[in-house]
C-alpha cells in the first residue's frame, strides 16, 4: 500500500466473548474494556494498528453478536458498521471477524453472514489453545480453502498469532467466492429474482444474494423495485406458512457442519472440564445462593477490614499535610481557603478510594473469572417474578460500581421495555460513589469501637439489599403497571470459566483509580472551592458556627430546613444535599467543609457525632443517619446519570421521570424511617 | 430426581423433560418468531444436537460447543426426540 493511499477501516466481527477486544487491544495497543461474559463491549471504538510493513489501518472494535439480524442496540451498532450505516464511520474496507475456535460450528454460522457483505474477509482464529484443550484439532489450512478466506490461528490474551495476522492485514485481502451453502429451492427463486433487480446497481454475486436477503428480512435500503420484489415474495411465503428464515439458518448450520466434518474438525466434547466442575456447585440452587451470598459478604467484609490500613495512612498523611500548611502558613483567607476548603474537601473524598478499589477488584473477578454469567443464571429466577429476564442482572451487577456503564451495558438487552425498566432501576443499585457516605454516616450512627467488623459489613449489605430490593419491586410495578407486556424468556451463553487476568483487573483498579482522583481533582475540588466561599461569606461573626449560618451556604441551608426538618435533617445537612446534587460523595466533602475539619475521616465524625439543635439535643442520632443512609440509598444525586440516561432513552421524558421518582421516593422513605423509629421509641 | 416423562413414541417432549446428561436432536420450536429464530441462531436449529446438562426452574445445555441458559418456559417450546429416534 502507497504511503500517500486513504488509511482502510477494517471492522472487528465476531460473536459475543470470542476475544474481539482482546484482540482489537493486542493489535492497538488500547485498553479496550474486557471480560469473560457476553456483552462487555456495547459501543464501537476505532484504534489505529499497523501491519509488518507499517501501513496504518484503522481498526473498528464492534459489540458481539450472533447473526447480522440485530435482535438489540449492541447488535444494531454492530450491523449498521458492516454496512456502512453508521454516521461518523465510513463503510469498512475489509472485515476481520474473530472466531472462537472452540466453537466453530456457531462462530462460522456468522461468518458465513458477513461473507454475504461482499468485502474481504479475514478471520483469527482465536482461543486456539482451549481449543487444544477441549481435544479440537484445526485445520486452518483446509478451513482457509474450503471456505475461501485466510483463517489466522492466534491467541490474542497471549499476544500469539499477531505477527501472522500483521502480515495477513498488509496483503491484499480475499474477498470472498460464490455462496458455498445451498439455499432451499423455494428461496433460491426470490432471492435470484430480489438479487437481479438489486445488481443492476453493483455487480457481485454474493452480496446480491446477501443484499437480497436483507431486503427479505425487511431492510428498505435498496432500489424500489428490489424491494417492491421483496415485499411481494415475503408476502406469498408468510401466506404459504414458509418460514424463510428458518430454512436459512438451517442450511447455513448444514454447510457449517459438513464443512467442518470434512476437515476433520470435530465439536469439544462435554464433561470433565473445570468448568462443569464449578457450575455444580456455583448453579446448585441452594449451593449456588450461599456462594453468591458468601462472595458479597466476603466483599464487605474487605471493604472494612482490609481497607481500614491505606485509608489509616491516607488520613495520616493528610493530617501532616494540614499540620504543614497550618505552620508554613500566616493566618489569613489563602490558609482557611487551602485547609478548611480545598484539603477539607478533596481530602474527605480521596480518603475511601482504598474501599473503591477493593469493590473493583472484588467486581474485575466476577466479569473475568465467567461468573457474572452464573449470577444471572441464578438471578432469572427473580428477574423473571418481577417482569424482567437474568440477562438484565448485568446490567444491574454493573451499576454496583457505576451506572453509568450500567446503562450502557442495558444495550444487551434485547426486549426494548426491559432495557427501559433496567435503565430506570439500574441507578437504585448502590455505586461507588455511595460508598464515603455510607461509611462515613455508619460511623456517626455508632461509635466505631463498637461495632466489630462483620457488623459493618452486614449494616453496608443491608443497604445495598435495600437498594437492590427497591430495584426489583419498582422493576416489577414499572414493566407490569407502567409499560405492560410480559418478561421475556432467558437464552444467554455462559463462558467457560478462567483464570482472571491479573492485567485485566488490575488494569481496571488503575483506570478507576485514576478516574477517582481526576474527580477529586476537579469536580470535587472545584465545589469545594465554590462551598468554601459560600460558607465563608458573607463574614458576619468570628464564631464559627454563627459564620456558617450566616453566610450564602447557611442562608440557603436554612431556607431548606422546613423541607427537609420532617426528615431529622437540620440546615447543615441540606447544604450537603444541595451541594451534592452533582456527585453524591461531594456530600462528605461539603460535611467536611461545613465542619471545618480538615481532610479527616475521624475528624469528620466526630464533629457530626457532636453537632446539635439549637436546644441541645444531637442531630446525628441512629434515627437521622439511618433517615440520610436511606435518603442516600434512593436519591439521583448524580449528575452524569441523568445525562446518560437521556442519551440511551433519546429524550428527556425518562430522565426526569427517574429524577422525580428517585427523589421523591428518597424523601418519603427518609420521612417514614423518621416516623416508625420514634413510634417504635428510638431518637 | 428428575425423570424423562412420556418417552413414548410419538408423543412430544420437551426440553425440560429430558433427563440432564442426555442428548437430543431439536425436532421443532414453538416459540414466538423473533425468540426461534434467535435459539436457532445460538445453534438449537431443527437437528440439533443438543445435550441437557442441568434442569430446574432454568435450564442449562450443551449446544454447539457452549453452555446456553434457557429460561424452562422456553425450554418447554423446545420440542426434541433422543437420538435413538425415541421422542
């Protein structure tokens, strides 16, 4: 290829989990997400990679799927790519579909689609070692001639095969010969008919008949009377009770099969296996609910227990850090600005990314091990009571550390008023960016000493199975009440397991980590900063307390305590509310603030242990932190959520119905924990 | 224990009445357009050989050289025969 030549778009197909983005990150050098579960990669991403004689080529990392017949968005990305529907990508010049070669009878049912594009095609054949290891012997020499494109052996978690696929990537690419699969007669008629009309705008023979088949599967993309010819045979076939479709894939699998017969190719056998060893335990009915619990409780459990010593030197090194700038520092605005405002702030956040991290690590094992297919296997069950399917537990999983990719990964979900009631859920699962408050009021609820670890644990489960809780029956009142329809019925594909990548998990502790402090940073800093001011002016006392409520951020606290009184909440605690509308752990960062106590977690509660009404009495007693940890359970204090839950719904309808029923939902939860504790005789 | 029920010639079977641990060729599916065409695409196409490896109230098999979970309302739609051409 001429240096001076356009760069080719080469597109990255394959089914879902046969190592696309591992291979799309090996050929790259990107970090693509990965994972060992269907439906890791739900958007496209391009990266640059070079072949052995270092021609770019911009590859298009595309989600999985089973056939070109998008059945959900992931797919319908995945489709309007191949050809060239997509806006902002031009139509690829080449596709690179990805095999796994343990499974070849149903990868190359694919392929056999993709061929029917009419470009060239390449195909790794990746997972070549666990295809040895399940006793598979490949061919990839006779599969190359049979099926007339060039088949790449590689294991892309190995970085093998990338010279080889290098070198294939800067040659010429094949494109592929005449349909190998013989077409039931009945459909062999139209689809000669349906492909004449439509070449007389292109010439191939192949992508006639494939273009062809998209017109009879209802694709309007094509000249009038291509489609005019379509319309009309469906018609007759669905008229005739002759499932089309169905005879295709059938002699597609026939080929297939044959095919891989006559290289000497045969299936893995069942049994034996690691895998099926682990899900005799992990899919037991009741063994399997006592794994899945015992994990989240061994998760919690870390959270505190291991967690407790980074976030002790944390603590300690912004103490000396605030030790430092008292000394250096002449009292003054710039003083009380970096120690009450910016180290307060950022401080009382940065201090739980030790337990942030432990969740990612605990989480990076269940999406690579395989087991987060299991755990919505195990789930369906539920799911399917209140109107939804297992594969929606991803998604739900996922939000346990951000839903943001939560709602991303809803794109899976095929059934389109599932993906809305998941998306509406998704943000009542408990994130990480809960975690500083929760801990945080945990510990003004009952003294620190008090409570062993496993009590920690257990009061922090029971706050994510409150939240989880609320999800499913406000799952099941949305898609039977609000939407209607019934719950789809479960097909999803489980991994084998393996061993977590050690890269992989750690490589997504890093990038979380870096995010985290990025937040830190800016977000929080800038708040911070904007909070600082506003508590600090006007300058109405030399008192502290009376400083605070005279100044903007009192002003405005007071103004919300009517509201917010019947909750247990005074002024001090509405302006974390207000302030941590954005991102919810700005809320320990405002606390912070508001009670001018540095970047210490200890500090932090015990002044909120201490705090009282005016009359004496505490405001951070069991009752009111148990009211804001249910407040914090249900609020949308989040920003960026909201945002993505407009762009995956398409409009604002949604968004601010999550937003009014999150909040409201909030208040009278907060209300009612206030009114039953007092009634029961609790303070 | 889980039982094959009516394996008598003839009679239909469904997914979720075949033992675990035994194999079946896929003989029809009852299911809604769009799901059929989807189990048909994951490889429980019509001759199919399918092999059951848990039961319950979801099911899991071997199809194809994968593991596929099935909700049991869909494995009731998936009507099979053993490969010894009993049904």
């Amino acid at each position: 290829m001429s240096q001076d030549s356009p760069k080719r778009w080469i597109a990255v197909v394959g089914n879902p989990n046969a190592g696309k983005s591992t291979l799309f990150n090996a050929l790259t050098g990107l970090r693509q997400r990965v994972g060992n579960y269907p439906g890791v990669t739900v958007e496209k991403h391009t990266g640059t990679a070079f072949t052995l004689h270092g021609e770019a080529v911009e590859l298009i990392d595309l989600p999985g799927m089973y056939s070109m017949a998008a059945r959900s968005p992931d797919e319908e990305i995945a489709v309007k790519v191949l050809r060239g529907e997509s806006a902002g990508l031009p139509k690829p010049d080449a596709v690179l579909c990805v095999v796994d070669a343990s499974n070849l009878e149903r990868n190359l049912f694919l392929v056999t689609q993709v061929m029917e594009l009419g470009l060239p095609v390449l195909v790794a054949l990746n997972m070549v070692d666990v295809a040895e290891a399940r006793g598979i012997r490949l061919h990839p020499d006779q599969l190359s001639e049979k099926l007339g494109v060039s088949f790449i052996p590689t294991q892309a978690h190995r970085g093998k095969g990338l010279v080889e696929l290098r070198a294939a990537l800067g040659q010429r690419l094949l494109k592929p010969g005449p349909r190998q699969w013989t077409m039931p007669p009945t459909l062999a008629v139209a689809v000669g008919q349906i492909a004449s009309a439509w070449r007389q705008s292109e010439a191939s023979e192949l992508r006639a008949e494939g273009k062809a088949l998209e017109l009879l599967a209802g694709s309007n993309v094509g000249p009038d009377g291509a489609r005019k010819l379509a319309t009309a045979w469906r018609e007759r076939f669905r008229k005739e009770a002759y499932d089309w479709s169905a005879s295709v894939v059938h002699a597609r699998y026939e080929y297939v099969r044959k095919m891989l017969g006559e290289a000497g190719i045969r299936s893995g056998k069942l049994g034996g296996t690691w895998t099926d060893w682990i899900d005799a335990v992990v899919l037991h009915p009741v063994a399997g609910w006592a794994v899945l619990v015992g994990m989240m409780l061994t998760l919690f459990v870390s959270i505190f227990s291991i967690a407790a010593y980074p976030m002790g030197w944390i603590d300690a090194a912004f103490v000396w850090i605030g030790g430092v700038m008292q000394g250096a520092l002449s009292e003054g605005l710039f003083r009380d600005l970096l120690i009450d405002g910016i180290l307060a702030g950022v401080g009382g956040v940065v201090i739980f990314l030790p337990q942030i991290l432990i969740l990612f690590f605990f989480l990076g094992l269940l999406e690579d091990s395989g087991y987060l297919a299991r755990a919505a296997f195990l789930l369906d069950r539920v799911m399917h009571r209140v109107g939804l399917s297992g594969k929606s537990f991803i998604p739900l999983l996922s939000s346990y550390a951000c839903a943001i990719p939560g709602i991303m990964a809803t794109r899976t979900v095929e059934d389109p008023k599932d993906r809305l009631t998941t998306i509406l859920v998704a943000p009542l699962m408990s994130c990480s960016a809960r975690i500083p408050v929760y801990t945080t009021l945990l510990a003004a609820a009952v003294p620190v000493a008090l409570v062993p670890v496993w009590g920690k644990a257990a009061a922090m489960l029971g706050l994510y199975v409150l939240g989880t809780g609320t999800a499913f029956i406000l799952a099941w009142l949305f898609r039977k009440k609000l939407l209607g329809g019934g719950s789809p019925p479960l097909i999803l594909e489980l991994p084998p397991y393996r061993m977590p990548s050690f890269q992989t998990v750690s490589l997504r502790m890093w990038e979380r980590a870096i995010l985290f402090l990025r937040r830190a940073g800016t977000v929080i800093l800038a708040l911070s900063i904007v909070l600082w001011f506003l508590s600090s002016f006007p300058n109405t006392s030399a008192d502290p307390t009376e400083k605070l409520a005279g100044s903007f951020a009192g002003q405005m606290g007071h103004g919300l305590e009517p509201i917010l009184r019947p909750l247990g909440f005074d002024w001090r605690i509405g302006i974390g509310l207000v302030a941590s509308l954005a991102a919810r752990e700005v809320f320990v960062s405002t606390m912070s603030i508001v009670y001018h106590v540095g970047g210490e977690e200890e500090g932090l509660v015990t002044a909120m242990r201490s705090a009282t009404w005016p009359d004496g009495a505490l405001i951070y007693t069991p009752l009111t932190c148990l009211a804001l940890l249910v407040f914090y359970v249900y609020a949308l204090q989040c920003l960026s959520t909201v945002a993505v839950a407009k762009r995956e719904t398409g409009g604002w309808k949604w968004p601010i119905f999550m937003l009014l029923y999150m909040t409201g939902l909030a208040y009278l939860a907060a209300w009612l924990v206030q009114v039953v504790g007092r009634a029961l005789g609790f303070s | 224990m889980e039982t094959s029920k009516n394996r008598t010639e003839g009679d239909s079977l469904d997914l979720t009445q075949v033992v675990s641990g035994d194999e079946v060729r896929v003989r029809h599916l009852n299911c809604a357009p769009t799901t059929c065409q989807r189990l048909r695409e994951m490889g429980f196409c019509e001759n199919a050989l399918v092999t059951k490896i848990r039961g319950g109230a979801d099911l899991v098999c071997w199809v194809c050289g994968t593991r596929v979970a099935l909700s049991a309302r869909l494995a009731k739609q998936i009507l099979v025969e053993h490969v010894d051409g009993k049904s």
